[in-house]
C-alpha cells in the first residue's frame, strides 16, 4: 500500500500531513520468503506489483534499497522493478543461532515525493551441511568385567542446519556386543549413548573397532561418521560413586574467576591406584559450561573461570564423570545444576566471648578454653554458618555448640608440654552461601609444665677405669641425666647413695658435684688393697613433690707398676753380698743357688725374670730367667780362680720395668765343713695377704706335724740329750760370722720359677730345707713388720751357736 502527500495548503498543515503520511508508510510491511544459495542475479519480487508503482518511477524517483544490521545481498532493477540476488546468501553466517527463522530486514526509499516501504526476507534453510563429529576418533577403555545394559557417553555430532535438515539419528556398525540408545535433548539436539549388550571378554576380542554415523532429515540426506575404537581392560571391579546423582547448587553473578563452586568428594571401595580418582566433564557438557567453570582432575573443585552473566544464563548443567585409576578404569557420573544468583557480598563474623591463654598440661578432658559466637548478616542460606578447626585431626581440641550461634572450645585429649607447648588454634567460621564466604580467628594457648617426668641417664651402668696412684681430686667421669621438664623441675641435684665398705662410708671415697654430675676422687687408690668400687648415683629434679632415678657405678682401680720386686732368697742383709761355699768337684749343672724374688703388684708388672748382670766368668755359670736357678756351666778347672763373684738383677715386666739386685760371692773348697747356724733374720716385707690366710693356715699345720714326726725320729736315732739353744744378743751377732755359714746351701730344687704368692715361697723352701736335713719352723700367720729367726740344725750335729749367717729355717720373733 503506497499513501500519496497533497500539496500544503499552509506549512503546518503540511508538516502534520507528511508526518502522518510517513508514519502510515511505515507500518505496511511486505514479507518474502528465499532459499538459502541461490544464485546472483536470482529474481526475489516484482516491487512494482507488490507496491503498485510505476516501473518508471524507480528511475524518476531514485529509488534505493537500506539493509538493515546486515550486508547487502540484494539489490533493486529500476528498470523492470524487480528486486534481485546481489550476492549469495548463507543463512548459518547471518543467523548464528539455530533458531528455526531467518529474516534480513531492509527499506526501499522513493523521492519526490518520499515514500518508505518496509521488507522483510526470510532466508529458508537448505540442507547444505553435512552432520559433523566434533572428534573424529573415540577412544573407550572398557572392563571386562562391565555388565550388559552399561552406557558409555560418546561424542555427538553437529549440523550447522536447522528443522529438519538437522541431525535425525545416529547409526552404528554392526556388532554382537555393542548398540547406540539416541536421545533429544530439550533444544531438540540428538544425543547418542553406546549400550553394552552383551558380556564382554578380554581373552576373546582386546579391541573392538566401530563406526558411528550420524545421518540428518534433509533431502537428500548427509551424514558423517566417527570411530570408535574399544580397548577392553581388566576387571576394577568398584567403580567410583558420588554422594549424589544430582547437585544443585546457586552462584552470584559476577563471581570473582578462581572461586570455588563446589568440591566433589566421589567414593571408590577400590585400593591403591583403582581408588585414584580423576574428574572430567563428560560429551554432555556443552562447550560453553566448559568455558566459564574449570574442573581440577585431581580434586575435584569446580572453580569459576569466566564471566557469568546472570542476563545472559540463568542455568547451566555440569555432567561429571569420576575415572579410577586403575589399570580397568571406571567412571560414576553426576550432575551439577548451577543456578545463578544475586551476590552474597557479607562475611560472616566470629567473636570470641571468653578465653583462657594458658593451661597446665594435666588438666583433664573436657576442660573449657574459649566460649565463642558466630554471626552473620545476611539472610537465608547466606546467613546460615558453621564453624570448624583448621586441621582438627591434628588437634586435641573439639568445638561443642551450646546454643544457637555458640560455641565452646574444649580440650579433647590430653595435653603434654613436651610434645607441644603452644597451639596457634585457628577457627573457621562459613556460611552456606554459593560461594560460601569465611572468616579466621586465631587463638593462642600455651602449655604449662609440670613435674610429670623422671630424669634419665644415658646409660643405666657406667663402668670407670682408675689407675690406682690416682690424685686425691681427680675427675673421673661426668654423669649428666636430662629431664624434659623446665625451670625448677628441669633442675637436677646429684648426690651419692650412701654405702659403706669396711666402715668406710663412700661419700669419703668419692664426690660428686650435685650440679654438674661430675665424679671425683677424694683419695689415692692403691690397687693391691682396694680392687673396685660399686655404688649408685641418683639425680634428683627440682620439682614438688621431686622425681628421682639413680645409676649403678662401677669403679675399678687399675695396677700400677708401683712395686719394686723383694729379692726373698737368698736371703742376706741390707747391702751384704752371699757367700756360697760349693766343692770344685762340683759337676756340671750343678745347682748352687737358687734367686726367688717376689712383687706385689698384679699380672704382667708382678712377672719377675731374672738376669746376669755381672759375672767373673760367663762360661762357668748359667742363670735360668724364669726360675731363678744359678747352675754350672761345666766343671771347675785348676785354671780357674778359687772365688767368683755374681751380680744378679730380678726385673719385673711393668712400664717402666722396677728391678732388684743381689751379689753372690761364690768360693770353692777341696771339701766342705757342715755345722750348725742359728741365725736371726729381719726380713720386713709383709709376705702374707688376706687372701693368703687360709693356705697359710693350712700349710702352716702341715708343717707343723711334718716337724714333729722330723724331731721325734731324730731324737730316736740320736738317743742322747740336745743341748738347749741360745740365742745371740744383738750386739754380738756380727762377731761369730762364718763364712760357711750360708743360706745358699741347697741341693735340691725349689719349686716354682717365680713366686708371687709367700705361701708358695715359704712351701717351697720348707722342701729345700728337709731335703737338706733342716728343719724350718714357722706360725701360721705373720703380722706385718715382723722378723724372721732362722735355725739350721744338720743331721748328726746338735744345736750350735747362733750366728748372723743367713738360715733356712724361720721363727716369727715379734718385734
């Protein structure tokens, strides 16, 4: 319909006029209805006929065409009137959408006078695009144990036409095992999910090769396919299950990126890496869903990650699926609705009413630490909060709601100071809003101690080696213990228990500093009289009431080479040498004397050798260095001087060795004179030891009854009265020194090399002296610092005078 302007009568008048008449112009609307693709230079409408005009009056009235938001495909031919294909047109590049209509708006404008026409060209959709899978290759991995009736998502194709000339169906390739179950979706678009119909067997068929085609309603119709390819696995027999199939869930628009939406927690009864869950959107999330939310694969947060624009969606659907990671992986799927809302842009609040800053660590479970209260302004789920412990598993603490928005704080477990004596209590306050808001408090407590351990030692025995000579002082040894506790209860005292070993009580022995641990000896050990020492220290803290343990020690006194050996026999006095008297017929190997010297320290520094150290001649005599034993070397010859001289040396094998000497002056005689010598002898070397006291008993008995039956079988032989004898005084001993009278005179052997203890001296040279036809007399004990009377009565002579000759035969004279 065309509306023709009258010429104005007055100018207002033709204003209204041509207002109006444009207004009405307008408002007439002409629709004409194209395929897609057709060809340029395509007839579309008559506009002539359509708009009743002149065909000249395109040319005479400059007529145009205006496309409206829109390229301009079609043109007008002023000279026929028609409107014709400018440029083909493809109705998926102007219309993006898949809306089911397509319309190019545009305006035909004549001049002189003006005249608009509206037109509108809908674009009719042809079926010139093929359905097309988004990935041309699908790969499954499917278990064998998977039962029949299983679904497995696969990836939809697209059609970028519309209405019928979309996608119809799908087609799957012929197998036993497999088929497809379509669905439409609520926009109308076919979904395709692959069914299991049978029971699948990796032993059989480890792959299956398929063939998706997805066929769309046009005429002709176009299709496309896609591969399917299925590797069968081995049976995970737990797939992995989410709390809920569904979850709905509500955001604010304009949600900062990076926000949390949710946190999927999905279950797998599996173990190991078949209990290892990876969460991924599955073919039914559409890309777009993809693009504003991220999904971590190994937590399964679904974060924001673009713009959402509560104007543009109100909703969006997240499929998820979980995959184990077993070497047969299974997948559980759910759904998340995300529904957009308004922000919630209130922070919940918590206030802490009451605190204790510190406890002892031997309060009791139970104990109350805080009382605290939780708010928030916001309204509805917004409002609502809840509160927790960061990292409660670790804590010995629980928070218990005593009323509405109240908490307390309470010890859930007992407290030790050792192991931890502060906690940093952090409070995490969260209201239920999508994305939920929080809000930390901090709470500091401190442990305090108490005196709830012992000390201890790093050991539980501590043995100590001395060496005796040891200066009255010394540091032996520190003893440290270690308490765990602090201030007073870590504090330790040490002392001594007492104990006493032959009246001596060992806090005279021994100190110990009652600070430090450090043992001291307060005297000089001697280890041929005290051998060890056991005793026990204990460490005593500080606290109330005090905590104690002790230590067992263990001292023992080591030899020294402190002792010089005593040369016991021959015997002579304090630098006199021994006069031996032998015949010069003495044959070879004969013994002459015998060098018994004695040590009283232990071990290697009491073995005692013996050696030459000067000899007249050294072919003549020989020394045996274990026993002592002087013997000849061969005959004597009338070369050979009537008098020899020997200085023997009695070395102990200490470090330093310690050593002793004697002289020997040995004179030869064609024939030797025996008489009788009494001689009193002071020897002052303590022979006896405690040790020594029952042998000596012994022995001393066995003597005894040895030299009755001696003297009762002399006087029956001798049948006649002994003279009594006398003793010497002192004064007169040296006058009456002979020089046959020698204690050397033996024959026979003495029984031992090197004698250590004086009981064996003292045996041994009770044979000698029998042998000899001497009889030794001796008491059972002998005290310390007592001299020795020595008597020698032959066989066919009686009692002679007593002289200052060394004898073989003792008395005890007590001095």
């Amino acid at each position: 319909m065309a509306c023709v302007i009258p010429p104005p009568r007055t100018h207002f008048v033709a204003a209204v006029l041509t207002f109006m008449a444009l207004w009405g112009c307008a408002l007439s609307i002409n629709r004409y209805s194209i395929p897609e693709e057709m060809e340029v230079g395509s007839f579309v409408a008559n506009l002539a006929t359509d708009l009743a005009l002149d065909v000249r009056s395109f040319v005479l009235r400059n007529a145009k065409l205006d496309v409206i938001h829109s390229k301009n495909y079609i043109d007008i031919n002023k000279e026929t009137g028609e409107l014709v294909i400018r440029e083909k047109i493809d109705r998926e590049s102007i219309c993006m959408t898949k809306a089911t209509s397509c319309f190019m708006k545009m305006d035909v404008i004549l001049e002189n006078p003006i005249r608009i026409f509206n037109i509108e060209l809908e674009i009719m959709d042809i079926n010139d695009n093929a359905p097309v899978f988004r990935r041309r290759t699908m790969h499954l991995d499917i278990s064998e144990a998977t039962p029949p009736g299983e679904r497995f998502s696969l990836t939809n194709a697209v059609d970028a036409d519309v209405g019928a000339n979309s996608i119809k169906t799908y087609y799957l390739s012929e197998s036993r095992y497999f088929n497809i179950d379509i669905q439409s979706g609520s926009d109308g678009s076919k979904y395709v999910d692959l069914v299991l119909n049978g029971q699948l067997d990796r032993e059989e068929h480890t792959i299956h090769n398929l063939i998706l085609t997805a066929v769309d309603g046009g005429v002709p119709p176009r299709s496309g396919t896609a591969s399917i390819v299925i590797n069968v696995l081995d049976i995970n027999d737990n797939a992995p299950l989410f709390s809920e199939p569904v979850f709905a869930v509500d955001v604010s628009e304009n949600t900062a990126a990076g926000s949390v939406v949710m946190t999927l927690n999905a279950t797998d009864l599996d173990e190991g890496t078949n209990a290892q869950l990876m969460y991924s959107y599955t073919l039914y999330t559409s890309e777009k869903t993809q693009e504003l939310f991220s999904l971590d694969p190994n937590t399964g947060e679904v974060k924001v990650k673009g713009v959402i624009d509560f104007e543009e969606d109100q909703s969006f659907e997240m499929h998820i699926q979980a995959q184990d990671g077993g070497v047969n992986p299974k997948a559980g799927h759910c759904k998340i609705t995300v529904f957009v809302t308004d922000l919630n842009d209130n922070y919940p609040e918590v206030t802490i009413k009451s605190v204790k800053s510190s406890l002892t660590e031997d309060v009791s479970v139970g104990t109350l630490i805080a009382v605290i209260s939780v708010s928030d302004r916001d309204s509805g789920a917004n409002g609502q909060v809840e509160l927790a412990l960061n990292q409660q598993e670790s804590l010995p603490f629980l928070l218990n709601k005593s009323s509405e928005g109240y908490f307390e704080l309470l010890v859930s477990k007992p407290l030790d100071r050792e192991v931890r004596s502060k906690y940093d209590i952090t409070l995490r306050v969260t209201d239920k809003g999508s994305p939920p808001l929080s809000e930390n408090e901090t709470i500091t407590l401190e442990v305090l101690d108490i005196n709830d351990n012992t000390p201890a030692f790093s050991q539980s025995f501590y043995t100590i080696h001395v060496v005796e000579n040891n200066l009255p002082g010394a540091l032996l040894t520190s003893l440290s213990a270690f308490d765990p506790d602090l201030n007073e209860n870590q504090y330790l005292v040490y002392f001594i228990m007492e104990k006493e070993i032959v009246n001596t009580s060992m806090s005279m022995l021994f100190s110990i500093n009652p600070e430090n641990g450090d043992l001291y000896a307060l005297k000089t050990f001697d280890y041929e009289r005290e051998r060890d020492f056991l005793f026990h220290i204990e460490a005593r803290d500080s606290g109330v009431p005090p905590l104690s343990s002790n230590v067992t020690v263990h001292i023992i006194i080591l030899d020294q080479n402190d002792n010089t050996p005593v040369i016991v026999s021959p015997w002579r006095a304090q630098g006199s040498v021994v006069e031996e008297v032998i015949p010069r017929s003495t044959d070879k190997g004969h013994l002459i004397a015998k060098v018994i010297a004695i040590d009283a320290d232990s071990e290697q520094n009491a073995r005692v050798t013996y050696q030459l150290l000067q000899i007249s001649d050294a072919s003549l005599f020989s020394l045996d260095q274990y026993n002592g034993e002087i013997r000849t070397s061969r005959m004597f010859s009338y070369r050979d001087p009537r008098q020899q001289r020997l200085v023997i040396v009695a070395k102990d094998n200490g470090q330093p060795a310690l050593s002793a000497t004697v002289t020997i002056k040995i004179s030869t005689v064609e024939h030797v004179r025996s008489f009788s010598e009494t001689t009193e002898l002071p020897l002052e070397y303590d022979v006896f030891t405690d040790l020594n006291l029952y042998l000596v008993i012994g022995l001393g008995a066995v003597s005894f009854l040895l030299l009755i039956t001696i003297l009762v079988i002399i006087v029956l032989k001798c049948q006649k009265p002994k003279p009594k004898a006398f003793k010497i005084p002192p004064a007169n001993r040296n006058s009456v020194v002979s020089r046959n009278s020698v204690i050397s005179q033996r024959s026979s052997t003495i029984a031992d090399s090197t004698l250590i203890s004086s009981d064996a001296y003292w045996y041994s040279l009770f044979l000698a002296e029998t042998r000899k036809g001497k009889v030794v007399m001796r008491q059972p004990i002998i005290p310390k610092g007592a001299g020795y009377f020595v008597s020698s009565i032959p066989r066919s002579i009686g009692p002679s005078e007593t002289t200052d000759s060394r004898a073989s035969t003792l008395e005890v004279c007590m001095n």
